[in-house]
C-alpha cells in the first residue's frame, strides 16, 4: 500500500477514512463539526508546564520550576 493510499480512521466516530476523501481526516463534516466545538469548549487541551521564569512572574506563579528550589541547610 502507497503512502497517498493510507487508510485511517475518523477521530469522531472511529469510521475507516482514506486520505483521498474531502474532509480527511473526517469523515463527515458532522464529524469535524463536532471535533471542533469540542475544542472551542474546552474539552481538548494542550498542556505542557510553564518554564520561562518571565512568563511565571507575569501570571504570578514561583519562578523556579519544581525540583529545582534552593534549600538552606
């Protein structure tokens, strides 16, 4: 099988999807509809930690990422 012939599935509904199909990689437009009020919702979230001490100090937060805080003896 050639790499432009993959099959897939839908993210939504789980349905077998080809990259040939126009709205890949739905689908159904009712599929990614339905993948985009979840993320306008907030049900999808990319996370990761915050390590830019500037960032940190503007949102209030410690500016020493966790496990890397100076212990006096």
């Amino acid at each position: 099988m050639s790499v432009n012939n993959k099959i897939l599935r839908c993210p939504t509904c789980r349905a077998v999807v080809t990259q040939k199909e126009e709205n890949f990689p739905f689908c159904s437009d009712r599929c990614r509809l339905i993948d985009l009020g979840k993320w306008a919702s907030g049900a999808y979230r990319i996370s990761s930690p915050i390590l830019d001490p500037e960032v940190l100090e503007g949102l209030g937060g410690d500016a020493t990422p966790h496990g890397e805080h100076d212990e006096e003896d």
